[in-house]
C-alpha cells in the first residue's frame, strides 16, 4: 500500500459524517445532550441555579437601593460581578471537572474504545467530548443569564463591554475544558484527573497571574482578568467608575512590542493559540493513541510564540516602569501616585532575567517531554519505515530523534532570554549598566547543560535515568544547598545549588548582570560555581550525546538484526 | 490496497510484547471469509492481545495484519468501517438507557437518519432477544443481557468482519445456543466471526475453524477433528445407555478398538474412546448392527476440555 492510499484509507468517509463544526450533529455532543439533560436530574440543577442567582441578583441590588441609596441605573449593576465569580464556579470549575472526571471514566469503564473505534473523524471526537460533557454547565449558566442580561440592559453597560466580557468568559471556559479534557486523556486515574484540572485553574487564577509581577506578563492573558480589568469600570456605580479608570491607567495594559491592542484582542489571540494547540494535543491522540501529544514542528513553533509573547508583552513595559515587581508592590499598597524618585531596586533586573530563564528552561523541558521518542517508539518506527519501503524517518516523523527541534528551541530560548535581559538592564532605569555580549553565550550554555543534556539523557538512556537525574541533581542539590544556606555555609551551598540546572539560570542572571547586595563571600563564589558546573555540565552532555548517538545506533541494528529495516541512519 | 482474493483477516509474524513479556510471539494466521473461527487457549494464551491488535486499540510490536484487505495499521478508519469489535466483559455505560445506546453507536457510524436508526436498534435487539429491555438502563441488565447488548452494538453497522472476545462468557445455556446460531447465520450471510475463548467446547460447537493459543503461540489450527489430532489427544468421553442387555454391551466395548476405560454407572456406561467424527459414527453404527438396543448416545465431558487442561497443567509446570 502505498503512503497516499494509506492516508486515504485512514480518513473517514467525509459524506457519511456531517462536518464537525456542526456541533449540534455531533453523535457524541448529542449522546451526552441527552444523559446529562435528563429533565429530573437537571431539574434541581436549575432550581438550584437559579436560587443562587436569583438570590444575588435581588440581594445586591435592594441592598444597593435600600441601603446606599444608588440609582437605579447604578443599583441595577451591582450583581454583575456576583453574578459573573457564580456563573464562573459553574463553568470553569465545575465544568472543567466534569469534562476531566468523565473523560476518565469513559477510559476506567472501558467504553471509550468503542468510541475509539467508531470511524467519525478524531476532530469530530475532541468536540463531541469538548462541548458535550459539560452541557449541564453550559445550560446551568444559561438559566442564570436572564439576571445578567437584565443587569446590563438596566445598568446601561455599554453592549460593546458585554460581549467582551461574555465572549472572552466563554473562550476561558472552552480552554480550561481542553485543559480538563488532556487531563482526562493522559492522566490514567480519574480521581487525579479531575484534582489535576482543578490545580491547573486555581494555580491560573492565584499563583500564575504572580509571575506578572516578575516581568512575565503574558501568562495573565490566560485568565479571563485582563478584559474583566477593562470592563470594570462599566460594570461598578457609575459614581465609581472615574476611580476606577483612573486606577485602570496605572494597571500594564495589553502592549504587544508597543502595538497597542485592546485587552480583548491580545487575550483572545493569546487563548486562541492555546486553544488550537490543546485541539492539536487531543486529535493526535484521537488518531492515534500512541502519538505524542504535539509534532516536533508545531511544539517548536508554540515555543517560538511563548518566547514572542513573553517578549513582547514584557518590553513595552520597561520603559514605564510597569514591568518591575517594586512598582506593582507600590500600587498593590495602594501608593499609586508613584513618586518621581523611584526607582527599581537593584536585585530586580537579577530576578527577573533569571525567572525568565526558569520559565524558558522549564517549557523547553515540558516540550521535551511531549516530543522525545522513547527506544520502543523508534524501534517500532523502523519496522514500520522498512514495511513501506522507504529508507529513513521524516525529521518530523514521532520516531525521529527530537535533538535538532530541541536544539533549535535552545536557541530561540537563549536568544529571547538574552533579548529580555538586554533591554532590561540598558533601560533608562539603569543608566550605564549594560549586558555583555558573552551573557548571550552564558545563557546558550545553560540551555545546552540543563535543555540538551537533559534531552540526551531521556533519549538515550530513558524515563528511568532521567527520573533519577531529576532527583539526583536537579532537587537533592537544591534541598540540602537551601538547608546549608540557612544553617550559614552560604559558600557550600552557592556551590550545592548551583549543581542544579533548575537554579543555573538564576546564576547566570547572578554572574551577568550587575549585583550589589550579596556579600563578598557569595560574590566570589557565585561564578566560580556557575562556571564549574557548567563546564561539568557540559563534559556530561558530550557523555551524553555520545550514549545517544550510540543509542540510536543501536536500535537501527536490532531493528537490522530482525531483518526488518534497511539501516541508514546515524 | 483493496480486498482481494486473500483472507478476511490476514495475521503475519504477529508480536506483542509489554516490556520484557511476550504476550503474542509471531503468530501467523490466515482467516478466510464467511467462516466462524475460534481462538482458544487458557488465560494469558495471547488472545485478547491478538484482538486488541486487530480490532486496531493497540500497535504490535511488529507484524502486519489485515482486515478485509486493510492493513490495520496504516488503514485505520478503513478497517474499523468493516469491523465490529466486543471487547472481553464489555463495558456498558451507566447513564444510558438500552436503546439510547445503541442509538448512539448507530449515530456514530453514520446509519442514517433518526427514524432508520431506530429501526435499526430495534432489528438488532431483536436478534439478541433483548427488545423488551429496550427502556431499561444499561446498568440494570444482568452480566449476560449485558453482553448480548454489546453484541447487539456490535451488529449494529452490519460488519463483514466480527472480533468477539469471550462473548459467551456471562450467557445462560439457552443465550450461548441463540449465540451459536446468530453467529452462524451471520457467517451464512458472508461475515466473518473471529470469536475467542478459554471454553475449547463452545468453540467446537460454533467454529467451522479453531485455532488453539498458549503462551502466545499458536499450539495447532484448523478443523476441530485436525485440531485434536494435531495435539494428539484424540480421546473423547462417550455415555451410552441401553434399552437393555448392559452386560452384553459392557462385552462388546471391551472387545472392540480405540474403546478403553469402560465404566458403569446405574444405567450410564461412560467409556473413552480414541477416534474422530466418522469414526465415533461408525461406532455407533457397529453397535447398532450388532444388535445392542441402544437408547442414548452421546459425547459427555468432550476431552476438548482435557486438552485446555493440559496446556495450562503445562504452563503451571513450567
């Protein structure tokens, strides 16, 4: 069979299925339409929904009419926000939960197979499950809308606001239910599925938007807080609101390399590609289980975004002051005339150029993951080249080795990463400080010994030493380095630390940018150990590629020996 | 590639392995069409593996197996648009009712509009004689209406190529005879029923083919007569009882080849005797015409199940 008659063959008849944006044909979304619409269990749901609801709508605005003695137009507003944190409980927690515990048990009951074998198309499927397991929620939220509507008819929120604020809620919603349903694909137990897609919305809402304060702005897009930012103002008495767009002038807005664009807009690009590339994750796995969760194309393509946004979101806000964590601290505090004096302290830019080498460090680690071929995806990539005569992988084939992907990220990491510390540094707030050119190689060779290393570990030598060198080196030296600091061996541990690649961001920061405040002893030692470590690292990782290369060779011979592939590889 | 004139289902150098076990070991089989074939062997024999590879839920580790002349590998959608697979002790889901499930499964591959559907469940309920219990929720059926439900789904896109693991298993006496006699009908109609279990003599009574599995490799395949000569046990277990004169036949058995292990039991005599079909008929025959008024005649405790028990003694051994 040739390759073209194959792919053919695999694609379902497209006239026997309606298209799978006709969402309402959907077998799977009607399957579930009709098991979770029951009328007698749905019925104490919308009672119960509208309880609530009801109950804030009349208790917020009689309060705001009987007690603060608000217009009606300004009292008529006040349940919104209620309104929205409740609508919010029901769609994304609640939602979201349904999305990942039902997944799982579709997989704990065994009934998912059929689903696997039924021949609709596997993008058919990820919609089915996307909008039909949390069908309850959507109606739950939908009973409570009549209060909303209401609320801003009688409010007069502009229409424009509304649909913003709904449009964007909705595309939150669409997104944390990906998030439950990849939770529900890949984590086997159902009970950590659902806990897993919890974590990831409460860390979302509570210790992610955190990162903003440390220069990493763009991950607030992933919440729905930014547009709700914009659209305070209009949904808060109107008495409130000039306050409140005074305070909005101080908040970052949504700068993309000083492309002003509405707060709306940038989030719903931002959700967007996040969006697609959960769809992606999920209809790989739907063609074929065994896939990996993104192509080496597209997980280099994604953290070539992340890196785009990261930047551009970051580096319009340098010049204001905006991006610098005193600042927020400042307004946080409620100082928010920021008096002419100020000026960001020191260890600041340190900081933030090493979070920003974390974060590019860990999503080239969690890219790694997704795209690295374990021996027997290569093994079984061999035969299957030799059983269709060819010679050799596609270099963007599942088999195929993820080294050059994973070599191109480490470069656009380190370049951006570079990139952020440049422009932070020789801002004006540092006058006649500057980033050298060699940072640039320092930040190449963390990604080289921490990215690579790690990379050629997992693929030569498997989960099991990589689990291992996750303990060994990359926690046990932070655990026991972090006891010794504080028992005051500060020399032993900036030498413990900096064994793992976790931390060496954080030192090459520390050796690069200029640093005032650390004692002389930690001053001395801090590059002494970076550059040690490093040049260990990076005889491992010669080791390393060496284990690999022969790795690889290895499996081409076995897969040779069984007389099953031509060898041409290596 | 499109179906030629080769088998329906098509198994070469099969392997399976998870992690350091060999569940399946280069198995090759050819299936030909319109026929009931059975894979039998003890738990672990490799079966449900082979299925889950063939109905297209799992990759081997190497080997090429075709359905319907679709290579399941490479021609996925194709060869799941033709087949239908029950897997062992078949999943129901607890939120829906009889005919919701099935209707979900017929939306699923496309027959047609609502009203066709239903009409569809309904012939399909009917050939598993479950339409009474087309409003009860799955979760109430029995374990045995459980799996004629799931054969009912399985029916429901009318494949030319059936997988059924265990379908007997969990289905009262009367149930496996109505099993029996769909499946066969099915054959009849031109599928192919691929059936497995660890029962040798169910599968005896409804496979024109059987294939017997141990360790994951194919002990012996063919007719059941070619299948219990290959593995050289040919002894069944046969019960006579007479109108009268026990003493005369008791004579007669002990008197004639391939009869051994001759016992009396009230009006029974068991006896064991080493031959095929026609040669069990001829038995009977020779009997007859030496003038024994025989009643009954039948094969009890058929020593297909000996065989079974062997393999796995042997496995137990080992």
């Amino acid at each position: 069979m040739t390759g073209t008659q194959a792919n053919a063959a695999n694609e379902p008849d497209p006239k026997a299925w309606p298209p799978a944006w006709k969402i309402w044909a959907n077998p799977i979304f009607r399957r579930y339409c009709r098991s979770r619409l029951r009328p007698r269990g749905l019925s104490v749901w919308i009672l119960l929904s509208l309880l609530i609801s009801g109950f804030l709508f009349f208790m917020f605005r009689q309060a705001s009419l009987r007690f603060e003695r608000m217009d009606l137009v300004d009292a008529e507003r006040t349940p919104l926000i209620a309104l929205l944190i409740f609508q919010g409980i029901i769609l994304f927690l609640l939602g979201t939960g349904q999305v990942a515990g039902g997944m799982t048990a579709e997989s704990d009951e065994g009934v998912l197979d059929y689903q696997r074998l039924a021949p609709m198309s596997p993008l058919a499927k990820v919609l089915g499950y996307l909008f039909g397991l949390p069908i309850r929620e959507y109606v739950l939220v939908l009973v409570t809308m009549p209060f909303s509507l209401w609320s801003l008819w009688r409010g007069e929120v502009p229409l424009n606001i509304a649909l913003q604020l709904y449009g964007i809620f909705f595309t939150a919603g669409v997104m944390y239910h990906l998030t439950g349903l990849l939770a529900g694909t890949v984590v086997k137990n159902k009970r950590w599925a659902f806990l897993a897609s919890m974590g990831v919305i409460f860390l979302l809402y509570t210790v992610i938007p955190q990162m903003a304060k440390f220069g990493l702005v763009y991950f607030k897009y992933v919440t729905i807080m930014p547009v709700f930012e914009e659209c305070y103002p209009h949904l808060i008495p109107r008495d409130a609101q000039a306050a409140a767009e005074t305070l909005q002038r101080i908040l970052p807005s949504a700068k993309f390399f000083n492309l002003d664009f509405p707060q709306v807009v940038f989030t719903l690009l931002s959700q967007g590609v996040l969006i697609v590339t959960m769809m992606v994750m999920l209809w790989r796995r739907w063609r074929r289980s065994e896939s990996h969760l993104l192509g080496k194309a597209w997980a280099t393509v994604f953290f070539g975004w992340v890196q785009l946004v990261l930047l551009g979101n970051a580096l319009p806000l340098i010049e204001s002051g905006a991006l610098f964590p005193s600042r927020g601290f400042n307004s946080f505090l409620g100082r928010f005339r920021i008096r002419g004096s100020w000026q960001p302290e020191p260890w600041e830019p340190v900081i933030m150029v090493g979070c920003y080498g974390v974060v590019t460090l860990a999503i080239l680690w969690v890219m790694m993951l997704m795209v690295s071929p374990n021996a027997e995806t290569r093994l079984r990539g061999w035969r299957r080249v030799r059983k269709l005569g060819q010679r050799r992988f596609s270099l963007i084939a599942d088999p195929a080795t993820a080294f050059p992907w994973m070599l191109l990220m480490a470069g656009m990491g380190s370049a951006g990463w570079f990139v952020f510390a440049r422009e932070l540094v020789e801002s004006r707030w540092f006058a006649g400080q500057e980033v050298p050119t060699m940072a640039l190689g320092a930040f190449a060779l963390v990604m080289a010994t921490g990215g690579l290393g790690f990379h050629a570990l997992l693929e030569g030598r498997g989960p099991r030493a990589s689990g291992m060198a996750v303990i060994f080196i990359g926690v046990v030296p932070i655990m026991v380095g972090s006891v010794l600091g504080t028992m005051g061996f500060s020399v032993v541990a900036t030498w413990l630390l900096a064994i793992s690649p976790v931390m060496a961001p954080m030192y090459a920061s520390g050796v690069m940018m200029p640093m005032t405040d650390a004692g002389a002893d930690i001053m001395r030692s801090l590059p002494r150990a970076f550059w040690f470590w490093q040049l260990v690292g990076i005889i491992m990782l010669a080791r390393l590629m060496h284990g690999l290369r022969q790795s690889l060779r290895t499996i081409a011979k076995q897969a040779d020996e069984e007389g099953k592939v031509l060898p041409d590889e290596s | 590639m499109s179906a030629g004139t080769e088998g329906a289902i098509e198994i070469r150098d099969l392997r399976v392995d998870y992690g350091d076990f060999v569940a399946v070991n280069e198995v090759s089989l050819s299936i030909p069409r319109g026929v009931v074939y059975g894979l039998v062997g003890p738990n672990g024999a490799g079966k449900t593996s082979t299925f889950k590879v063939l109905a297209t839920l799992m990759e081997p580790t190497y080997g090429e197996v075709t359905v319907a002349g679709h290579d399941v590998l490479e021609a996925t959608s194709a060869a799941r648009r033709i087949m239908g697979y029950m897997p062992d002790m078949a999943p129901v889901p607890s939120d829906l009712k009889v005919w919701e499930f099935l209707d979900f499964h017929a939306d699923t591959h496309a027959i047609g509009d609502a009203a066709t559907r239903q009409v569809r469940v309904a012939e399909c309920l009917d050939k598993v004689h479950l339409s009474d219990k087309r409003g009860a929720w799955c979760r109430a059926l029995s374990r045995g209406q459980t799996q004629r439900l799931v054969l009912a789904k399985t029916l429901l896109h009318r494949p030319q190529v059936l997988i059924l693991d265990e379908p007997a298993s969990g289905l009262d006496p009367l149930s496996r005879r109505e099993l029996r006699m769909t499946l066969q009908q099915l054959a009849k109609d031109g599928a192919t029923v691929l059936v497995s279990s660890h029962i040798l003599s169910e599968l005896a009574e409804m496979c024109s083919l059987l294939c017997v599995m141990n360790q994951g490799r194919i002990l012996s395949s063919g007719t059941a007569d070619e299948v219990r000569r290959e593995l050289g046990r040919s002894d069944r277990m046969l019960c006579v009882t007479m109108v009268e004169n026990q003493d005369g036949l008791l004579t007669w058995l002990a008197a004639h080849d391939g009869v051994h292990d001759v016992e009396r039991d009230g009006t029974e005599v068991r006896f064991g005797f080493k031959g095929d079909n026609s040669g069990q008929a001829d038995l009977l025959a020779d009997m007859v015409g030496a003038g024994l008024r025989v009643k009954t005649f039948e094969e009890r405790g058929s020593s297909f199940e000996q065989i079974l028990v062997e393999v796995a003694e042997g496995n137990r051994e080992q």
